[in-house]
C-alpha cells in the first residue's frame, strides 16, 4: 500500500516498458520446476493411472469405494479428524505464536527452537511417548492417582481422545509457526496508528492485527488438515478400534500389492482434501471480511 | 575452491578403487540377501552367512527390507533390474509374490536332493527356513486361584477368567481363533471359514469377546508392552516375544493349544543374476542343523533341517513353535487360503471393527 501511494505522488513520465519475458529468472527456475516435474507431477499422474485405468479406463475402483459403507464411513470419520485437529490447532497455536511474536528478538528464536526440535522428532516416537504418558502405569495416570483424582487407572490410551491428543501435539508446530511467520511481517506501527486514532487494544487487536494474520493462520489451518488427512501410524497405535483412517485402508491395499484400489482412495483423498481447503480458505477470507 | 574439490574427488576415486580391489581379493562374487534388520539379521551373519562365506568364497550383502518388501520386489522385477539374490518372505507376502509371478521356481533337486524337508516346508517358489507362533499369553498371576488356561474356550470364558485381553486388530488368526473356541477341530479350520456360513460363524464368536477387548495391537512391540504394564492380562503375541516378558519377572506362560504355526519362507527373485549361489545359500540355510542350532538358540525361530532337535535340551525344545510336541497341537496358518479371501474378509473386519 504504501509503495503505491508514493508513485502516485511521483509526477515524473514512467517509461512505457514492453513486456519482456524474464529467460534469465526463467532458467533459474529450471532445476526446481524439473525436480517438481520428476518427483511430484509424474509419481501424481501415475497415482491417478493406477487408480482410473486397469489397464482400460474404469471406475471399477473409485464405484468400490464411493458404494462400500466401510470406505465411506472410514472417509467422513477420516475429515472429521482431520477437520477438529485442524481447527484446534489453530485456536491453540495462534495465542502461542502471538506469545511468542510479542517476546524480544533474542528469547523468540528460544521459544522458536522449543517448538522446532518436536518437529524434527519422529513420528512414531512421539506416538509412543504418547502411550508411555497415557497408559494404565503411564505418568498421567500416576499423577492423578497421586493427587487423588481416581483411585484406579483412567482409560485415555486406546481411545479416540487419545489420537486427537496425539495428533495436535505431533502438528502443533506446523500451526505455531504459520501463524508466527505471518505475524513477524505485520508492521506493528498500523496497530498502534489505529491507537491513536481512539480504538481500544481489543479493537486494534480485532480489526487490524488478527485480520493481517488471518492468510497465515488459515494456512497453517490447511497444512496441518492436508498432512492430518494422511496419517495412519498414530491412530493405530493410540486409538481405539474404531479410529480407522483412510491411511490405514491404503496401507492394508498395498501390503497385498492391490495397487488399484490403494490409488483410488488415494486419488479420493486428494480430491477431498483439495475441495476442504478451498473451503477452509474460503472460511477464512469470510472471517477476515466480517472481522474488518 | 575447484582444487579442493578435485582433493576430494580423487580422494573419494582412490577410496573406491581401493574398496572394489579390496572386495575382488576378499571375494568372487556378492550375494544379495534382503532379510529382516536388527538382532534377526545379526544371528543370521554369526551363523549362516560366516559360513557361506567361507565355503564358497563369496561375501553375502545382506539387506534391511522388511517393511516395504513387497513393494520393492515388484518395482525391481518390472524395471527389470533385479538387484537381490535371495529374498526373505513372510507366509502372507510369499503366494502374493509368486502370483504375481516376482519369484523364480525353486530347484528342489539343487535345495533338498534327498528329500529331507517335510511337505510343509516346501512351496514351489519358497522354501521355509524359519517358523514363529502367535500364541496365546496368560498373566499367571491374574489367574483366579488354581487355574490355568488350556485352550481358546478358556480365553472366551470371561467368567472364569475375568480381566482385559487383547488380539491383533487384524483379521487372520483370530478368525481361526474363534472356530477353535466354537469347537471346530483344527483340521477343519479352513474348511469350515472358507464357506460364509462359517465366515458368520467366527465373527459371531468374536462378537462375544469383542466388549473384553479394549485394545487391539498393531505391532509386536505393542502386545508385549500391554501384557508388561497389565494393560491386558490375556494376549495373543509372536512366541519369540514372550523371553523379553519372562526376563523382565511378568509371570507369564504360553498356551501352545490352538496356537497359530506362521512359515517364514526365503525365496530367489525373478531375474536374480546369481541364481545358482543363490539356491546354494538356501540349501545351507535350511538343511544345516549344526547352523540352525546356533541361530535358534539366539532367535527362536527354528526351521525344519533334519535333526535339528538332535541334542537340545528338552526344557529348550519345548518353547520351540516347531518342536514336534508343540507342532501336534497347533495349526499351521493356510497362506494360499489368506491371499485368495483376505480381500473380501478384511473388508468385513474392518466393517465389524467399525460397529
């Protein structure tokens, strides 16, 4: 915005310049654009052959699933996961990052680094730890048997909590930094100008700082939904028998070399997830809209 | 900067020429073998592969494969560059590699010339080198006073024996489980589930032990641990895991009743460029008793060579799957039967898992 206010004010003529196609920037790109083509685009088009053609073109695959209670049961609960891991992630992970924004230069790459190094740990580690911490003889349970909250061990492993848990933990940071790298580019002066101008710290909290964060945070949303949408290991090992995910179904395909039906559900997926994220970005320019 | 670089690449040249040179003194030929990692793979360098390679001048590459096993062997046979020899195949991966045509046919007169393997051991494209159980795992100190478990019928009494128990969240064994406590002798196992009537038959079953199962395990990792922190006091779990229970002072005891022989089995891949060295190695592998001896008493996974029980304690012969006490009161887990249903049968697993 302000970039465009000073060419305004700028009287001096603007060359007229044509068009040129930017070969040198272009060919820089290359090797990137190459190693997209080779190890993203081309596995996808095989993904969506395995899944489609047999070896002719048919929804033999895609009819299994979409006419099969179990797939589509296994789908909706799959989003519905998903959705609530991503949602709460950003409730949680926002005030986080907010913290984390507002702290001296020198104590954020601190609590930053605090946040990274789960990040870098394995996933089935973390997993586990979650099933040392929430177990029968796990931390938790002793510590409320200690404060006399039970007197026998709580059930919160093998439950459906315990995967929501599990999962929020293991995607947190990807929120926590989303939301923190949106708001490191927000010039804080805007926040204290809308100060000046009379409105109350609520008030330019709501109308100009959340609103600039908002793109962000709605990305972050749609990360942690997308990389939700595949897990399989953490459910297996800390939910309950009904905490089927779609990752678990392609895997049980796979395993039997059923190469067609795994890419189908694959290809479903993908398709689901596009449409939720469109829809979550969609939720969030409707929130920014209303909020300003 | 570019003189360093060159430093280093005529360095890392002159490394490389000095290992090959050094392999080509060592050894004639390489023989690549994808086995299972950690301490399986350790007993078998100590015993089988110190061997070969002293007998027949060759080094033995052996290859952590255990997970994607499958997925690999195909994209390996259909590039047409099969870089393994010798392949280690569960009893569920083998018929569906050989149906999809990623093994080569093994030569028994190469392998077992005079016919000392029992029926069991030998499939076209495999041969058994090892067998495990999944057995049923009692807490003994959980048992009401006098009593012991003796058979699935025990496991499915919750009146007798009150208390959590846990099964593998996946369909195989369990289904053959439930027909063993419905009474169904173990001969006619997979008759009767091969019909729907006896398909409805075992989840019926199940459907009256499923409220006492709060947990089911994934890996065999997790069904130890359960029975370690008595999250369960009644398990299935591998017969090889139950030594790390009783080290640890759980009082634990296998039923071997009605326990489920699983067949590991090795194999040679479609275009293997070594196949003769390659059936030498199995033929070691599975018919040198002296070998297996060793190797069982680290991991016991005991195969079928010809006077392998010859001089084992009884005490250790009797926590063997294969001991011949032990076999009688088992079934062995039918794979072709698991590779021609699991499709439809695991799609009602899950459905039956889901309600």
């Amino acid at each position: 915005m302000d970039h465009t206010s000073k060419h305004s004010l700028n009287t001096t003529p603007v060359p007229v310049r044509r068009r040129v196609w930017p070969v040198g920037q272009i060919l820089l790109l290359l090797p990137a654009l190459l190693l997209l083509l080779l190890f993203f685009v081309l596995p996808n088009l095989d993904v969506v052959r395995v899944g489609l053609f047999d070896p002719d073109f048919t929804l033999e695959h895609v009819a299994k699933i979409t006419s099969t209670r179990t797939y589509l049961s296994v789908f909706g609960n799959t989003i519905q996961i998903s959705l609530v891991v991503a949602v709460l992630g950003a409730l949680i992970g926002y005030p986080v990052a907010y913290f984390i924004n507002s702290r001296p230069r020198a104590i954020q790459m601190k609590l930053l680094l605090l946040i990274l190094v789960p990040l870098w740990m394995s996933v089935l580690i973390r997993s586990y730890s979650w099933m040392v911490l929430l177990g029968r003889d796990g931390v938790l349970n002793a510590a409320l048997m200690w404060l006399s909250v039970t007197e026998a061990p709580v059930r919160l492993l093998y439950t459906s909590g315990a995967v929501y848990l599990a999962m929020l933990q293991i995607l947190l940071p990807v929120q926590i930094i989303a939301s923190y790298s949106a708001m490191t580019e927000i010039d804080m002066t805007l926040v204290r100008a809308a100060q000046t101008c009379g409105a109350s710290a609520v008030q330019a909290m709501r109308r100009v700082f959340i609103p600039l964060s908002m793109e962000g945070t709605v990305t972050g949303v749609a990360l942690v939904f997308m990389l939700s949408m595949g897990f399989f290991i953490t459910p297996a090992l800390v939910g309950s028998r009904k905490d089927l995910m779609l990752g678990n179904l392609v895997m049980q395909h796979v395993q039997q070399l059923n190469w067609g039906l795994a890419a189908a559900i694959a290809l479903l997926m993908l398709l689901a997830t596009l449409v939720v994220v469109v829809l979550i970005k969609a939720a969030g320019r409707y929130l920014t809209r209303w909020m300003v | 900067m570019t003189v360093q670089l060159n430093k280093i690449v005529c360095g890392a040249l002159a490394a490389c020429t000095l290992a090959a040179v050094g392999a080509t003194y060592a050894a004639d030929k390489t023989l690549t073998v994808a086995w299972s990692g950690g301490s399986v793979a350790q007993a078998e360098r100590q015993t089988f592969i110190a061997a070969f390679e002293k007998a027949n001048h060759a080094r033995v590459d052996l290859k952590a494969s255990e997970l994607a096993v499958l997925a690999q062997l195909e994209s390996m046979v259909k590039i047409g560059d099969t870089s393994w020899d010798v392949v280690e195949l569960s009893g569920g991966k083998l018929p569906v590699a050989a149906d999809k045509g990623l093994l080569e046919p093994l030569d028994y007169s190469v392998i077992d010339p005079q016919n000392k393997l029992p029926a069991i051991a030998r499939e076209k494209y495999g041969v058994v080198w090892g067998t495990y159980s999944t057995v049923l795992v009692q807490n003994t100190s959980k048992n009401p006073k006098g009593k012991k478990m003796r058979s699935w019928k025990d496991f499915w009494d919750v009146k007798t024996f009150p208390g959590p128990r846990s099964l593998r969240a996946w369909p195989k064994e369990n289904l053959e489980y439930a027909l063993l406590a419905d009474g169904v002798d173990k001969n006619d196992i997979y008759k009767v589930l091969g019909t729907e009537q006896g398909l409805d038959r075992a989840f019926r079953k199940l459907d009256q032990i499923k409220p006492y199962v709060p947990v089911w395990w994934e890996n065999g990792a997790q069904s130890v641990q359960l029975l370690a922190d008595q999250e369960v006091y009644y398990s299935t779990t591998f017969n090889g895991r139950v030594e790390k229970l009783v080290k640890d002072k759980v009082p634990v005891e296998i039923v071997w009743n009605g326990g489920a022989l699983m067949r590991g089995f090795m194999g040679i891949p479609k275009g293997s460029k070594n196949i003769d060295l390659a059936q030498q190695y199995i033929k070691l592998r599975v018919l040198d008793a002296d070998l297996d001896r060793q190797y069982i008493q680290q991991i016991p996974y005991p195969g079928f060579a010809p006077g392998l029980m010859d001089g084992l304690k009884p005490e250790f012969i009797r926590t063997l799957p294969a001991s011949p006490e032990n076999l009688e009161m088992q079934f062995v887990s039918d794979d072709q039967f698991w590779k021609d249903n699991i499709a439809h049968i695991q799609e009602r697993w899950n459905e039956w898992m889901l309600k």
